[in-house]
C-alpha cells in the first residue's frame, strides 16, 4: 500500500488554508504590500484603500448569508447600522443630546458585531422560514423598520439630520486620534486606521476561507444547491440559516463600527435602502458564493469614482463638457456593470480573474 | 438495531390518496425491495420515512421512535439516509465536498469553530476526509474526487448520490430507483454495490425500483405497490408467481 502512513498528513495538507505554495506565496506577497502602502501611499489613496478593506468584511458578511447559504437579504446595511450605533454608543462621547461611554475600542469593535450578530438571531424565527422573493420582501420591511428606529432613537443616534460622533479610537487605553509616536516614526491617524482595518480585513477574510473549507460552510452551500437534500443528510436547515444570518450580521457589525470611525460621525439617514442594496451590487459584481469576490468587488466599489476621474483626467475630459454630472454618470455606469455581470459573468470579477489565472497557467511555458 | 415499520398509513394529496393504508415492516440487516408501476406511491413511502411529507393518517416508526412528525434532519440523525429519484446532488460543489457533506452529521463543532478552524475542527475534518475517502474507493469513483458534479456523466452522479448517503454511516439506506436510465453494465455495478452495502457493510436497506430483473435477483423481500395500495408481499420467487401482481403489474410491462 503506496503512501498509506502518510495519507494523513497528506489530507491535511489538502484541507490546510491554502492549499498550495503558490497560493501562499501570493498571499504573503500581497499582505507585505499591503503594509507597506501605509507608508508610501498618498492620503487620499491611503484613504480609499482603508475604504475599501473594510467594505470588502461587510460584502464578506453579505456573501454568507447570500453567496453561500443562498438567501435573499436586502437588509445588510441595517446590520451595519446597528453595528454602527452599537460602537457609537460604547465608545463615543456623550453629547448634549446622545449618550456615549468612551469605552476602549477592545470592547466596542467585538461588541458591535455581537450585537448585529444578535440582532440577526433575534429575527430570524421570521427569516429561516421564508426564502426567495418572500424573504427578500421580509428583509426590506426590515431596512424601513431600521430606518424608522435609527431616526427616533434620538439618544443613540442624534437622530435624523443631525447625527452624532462615533466611537473614539482608543486602543489598550491610549487615545490615537492625533496618531502615535513609536520611536523616531510618526504614525498619522488614518495611517492607524489603515494598518487596523488591513489587519481586520486579513483576519476576516482568512475567517471566510476557513468557513468554506469546513463543516458549517459547506453546510450553508448545501442549503443553497439544494435545501431539501441537505435537510434528509442531516443539516438542521433552520439552525444553519440562523447562524448565516448571524454570522453575516456580525461581519457587517463589525465593518460598520470601523467605517463610521475612519469617516467620524454617522447620521441615521445614511441607512437607507440604496445603502443595502450597495451590498449585494458588490457582492454580484464580486462574484457571489466565492471567497476573493466580495473583496474585488469592494475595491472595485469603492475605486470605482476614483478610476472615473483618472479616465477622465487621461483623455483629457473636462467635468463642465459632460452632459451629467460625475455622480450621476458613476451611478449609471455601476448600475450597466451589475446588469452586464448579472448575464454575462455571474461569478463576476471572481470569475474574470479566474479564467485569467488558467490561461496564464495553462501557458506553455508557465511550468 | 431496529426495524422500520409503517402503520396503516394513508398519505392524501386533496383528492388524490397517494398511499391507502399501507403496513409493512422493515428488518434490521434485511434488503427490501418495494416495486410497482410509475405513480404506485413509492416515493412517497420514502418520503414519508424521511420526514418530508407527513402521513394523513397512520405512523411510521423507527425502532421504539415513531417518527412521523419529525423533520427530515431529525430522521437523518437517527441514522436514516437516502437517494432522490431525481439526482439532488449539490451541483456548484465537488464530488468529495458532496460526500463531505454527508458526514455532516459526524462531525461536531458549529460555524464559529468553522470560522476559527481549531484544533478541534482540524481533527474532525480529518475524520471526515477518512470516512469520504473510503467512500470514495468503495465506490470506485477517485478520479471524479475534485470534479464538479455537472460535469459528471448520469451513472457517476448516481453512484455520488449514493455515496454522500453513506457517508452518513447510516442504519437504513433509502434508494430510489438507483439503477434508473441506466445500461446493462451500469445497472450491474449497481447492483453489486448495493449488495456490498448490505453484505459487507450490514446496512438495511430499502429499494425502490423499476427494473424487476435486479430487484428480483438481490432483494430478499419484496413489497408491490398499485395505485398506492399494497398488492403483495413475500420472496421474490413467491411474487413472480402471484397471481394479482402477474395481473396488475408484470403483465403489463
Ligand atoms: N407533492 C405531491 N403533490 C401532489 N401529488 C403528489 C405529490 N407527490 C406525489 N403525488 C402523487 O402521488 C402519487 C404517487 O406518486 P409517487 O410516490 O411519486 O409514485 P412513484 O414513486 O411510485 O412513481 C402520484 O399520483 C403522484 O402524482
Ligand atoms: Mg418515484
């Protein structure tokens, strides 16, 4: 029996996060890259990317509960919200008119997304037995109802209009608003925010990959190829719903708490429906069901404006001599972009990247 | 091990009575077969076991559970698998994530483990690849192992179907109509699993079938059923002599 002992070792290799050196070349590459565009990027690039990191952990989320478990939810951004309002509330500064607690952002960040996540189990005898076009109505009653409450909860959110500051950025007790000294190098503010959400960003997209590569991700695709096979296997399809739902809800929670501190204040309006819907345009743009998609469609999201100007800027266009203004064409333009993926590349930039990838490894020589 | 037995059971659709009063029981360790013409009600017997439809009247146990009302999950974990007639694979996965999932029920740590990937879930998913991988061999289906199930041929899905259902390391196994479009050659490979299956491993099972060649060859027992109603029981050399199934369902085919 040929390789029989090490048929163990060899599963586990197999099943390891990546599965092989290629992959994890590519992974240290980017990441080292990463980091070091904190020092070299300009401040408006530096802010776009952190943009972007943290956009990319709530289309992660969204790809949970829609890409993998393959259930409609028009209400993403409600849990963002919630996420938001959670961290605001812990870790902000009382006003006048809100109240905050200053907590250190050890508390609020974990906080935030538990109280998403919770807030997601709270609805979801309603949502894991609805799917399709119901559910998809149930979760947009939701966003209005979020709305509603994020508008009148005048002590939490400042209320509609007006808003209010969100968490501090204190961390082991230290205040990093004005950055931080670490010996001779001077970090700035939102260098800080960039390297904390690269390194959330990274922690929560290797959480994706370890979701997918294991019991309760493969639990949530079965629910989406085929709910009623997978209940006669044995997967409690109502447990696992709620648990997508809750899980999604927690990396939006999370993504939210971030966003508003990179941006420094919040107001309830922000949370309405075309802010959800943002979501599911970058997860399907993305590549819905895929673990790289929801970052790509991110980037591309959040990018998007910016490549916009440079276009214009390269052939030379000027704003004045275009017959709409910049955000209305961004808009149209997003908008002919979701239905193109939607018919021609369902796994959206995923799936461009990945055929790109095989013809270049099916090159002659690439071996 | 326990036997599974269906109690005067009646399962009606509005007008239509998919199953009238229908009584049998299975033995542990037993292969049993359950034949009759399209639309005789032997899926629905299936379904009935699984939890997916619910009898009108009447009970179905499982050892000392009735497990009428419980929810297909449920019946899973009692160590009740199945085929679909129609092959309900997981199309967007691959052979050995099928499978996988089949040991669902095998492995035991929730989606924040998942998340985390612990030691504990390492552990457990190298249980689960052993299990999936022996199912593989026995099924003789390693070089599908990282294909995607749509590009597979019919009799391969087929046979994954029936290997995600092992996985389960189930007490009972469902098969309904495994050897359905296929050639001679498939269908006896077919048949020699499932003899394996029942001899090797020691499983129950129930089968479902059109083709009386092979039920009549392997079953021990065999059950027809005629517009929902059970028109004979006993050994398979006793019902190709009876003379109401003759009638009813062999003369005709
Ligand atoms: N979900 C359902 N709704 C309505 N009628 C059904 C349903 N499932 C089965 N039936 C009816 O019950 C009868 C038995 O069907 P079935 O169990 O699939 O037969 P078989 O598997 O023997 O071909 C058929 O008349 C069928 O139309
Ligand atoms: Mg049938």
């Amino acid at each position: 029996m040929r390789g029989r002992p090490n048929l163990y070792t060899d599963y586990n290799k197999e099943s390891a996060i990546f599965s092989n050196n290629t992959q994890k070349s590519w992974f240290f590459i980017m990441v080292a890259f990463s980091f070091s565009l904190c020092f070299t990027a300009s401040e408006y690039w530096i802010y776009l990317l952190t943009s972007s990191f943290l956009m990319s952990i709530a289309a992660w989320g969204l790809n949970i509960v829609s890409g993998f478990a393959g259930q409609i939810n028009l209400a993403h951004g409600f849990f963002v919200g919630i996420g938001t309002y959670t961290s605001a509330v812990l870790g902000g500064i009382a006003g006048a008119n809100v109240i905050g607690f200053e907590l250190d952002m050890l508390i609020w960040l974990p906080v935030a997304g538990i109280t998403a996540a919770i807030v997601g189990l709270i609805i979801a005898p309603i949502t894991v037995r609805l799917k399709g076009l119901n559910l998809g109505l149930v979760t947009l009653a939701l966003v209005f109802i979020g709305s509603h409450l994020f508008s009148n909860f005048k002590s939490l959110t400042g209320g509609a209009g007006l808003g209010r500051k969100v968490a501090r950025l204190k961390l082991f007790g230290i205040y990093l608003e004005n950055g931080y000294q670490i010996g001779d190098y001077f970090l700035e503010k939102n260098q800080i925010l960039y390297l904390l959400s690269l390194t959330l960003c990274i922690l929560c997209g290797l959480g994706i990959k370890n979701l997918v590569r294991s019991r309760a991700g493969r639990a949530y695709s079965a629910i989406r190829d085929g709910d009623i096979a997978a209940e006669a296997i044995g997967i409690n399809i109502f447990r696992y719903k709620a648990s997508a739902f809750a899980l999604s809800s927690f990396f939006g929670g999370i993504s939210g708490a971030m966003f508003f501190t990179v941006s420094g204040g919040v107001e309830p309006g922000t949370f309405n429906l075309l802010y959800s819907i943002v979501f599911v345009a970058i997860v399907v743009i993305g590549g819905a069901g895929t673990v790289l998609g929801p970052l790509f469609g991110a980037f591309f999201y959040t990018m998007f404006p910016a490549i916009i100007q440079l276009l214009l800027h390269v052939f030379e266009i000027g704003e004045q001599s275009l017959p709409l203004n910049l955000g209305q064409i961004e808009r149209i333009l997003f908008g002919l972009f979701i239905i193109s993926f939607l018919i021609f590349e369902p796994r959206g930039l995923w799936g461009i990247w990945f055929r790109l990838r095989n013809y270049f490894k099916a090159w002659p020589f690439s071996y | 091990m326990s036997s599974l037995k269906f109690d005067n059971v009646t399962l009606k659709f509005g007008g239509i009575t998919a199953l009238n009063n229908v009584s049998f029981e299975v033995k542990p360790k037993s292969l049993y077969a359950i034949i009759g013409p399209n639309g005789a009600g032997k899926t629905s017997i299936f379904n009935c076991i699984s939890g997916i439809y619910r009898p009108t009247e009447g009970d179905v146990s499982f050892g000392e559970n009735n497990i009428k009302d419980l929810r297909p999950d449920q019946v899973a974990d009692l160590g009740i698998a199945r085929t679909f007639q129609n092959i309900e694979l997981f199309e967007n996965m691959t052979v050995l994530d099928n499978i996988l999932i089949g040991a669902h029920r095998h492995l035991n740590y929730g989606p924040i483990s998942s998340l985390l990937y612990t030691k504990k879930t390492r552990k457990s998913e190298l249980a689960a690849r052993k299990i999936a991988e022996e199912i593989i061999d026995f099924l003789e289906i390693e070089q599908f192992r990282y294909s995607y199930i749509l590009s597979l041929p019919y009799g391969v899905q087929k046979r994954v179907e029936i290997g995600r259902a092992l996985a389960l390391n189930p007490e009972v196994l469902l098969l309904d109509e495994p050897a359905a479009g296929m050639n001679n050659e498939e269908t006896e490979d077919i048949a020699r699993f499932i003899i394996d299956i029942h001899e090797e491993m020691g499983k129950t099972i129930i089968l479902v079938d059109h083709d009386m060649n092979m039920v009549m060859d392997i079953a021990e027992e065999v059950m027809v059923l005629n517009f929902g109603e059970k028109l004979a029981e006993g050994r398979p050399e006793e019902i190709v002599k009876d003379s109401k199934v003759i009638d009813a369902y062999l003369g005709v085919s």
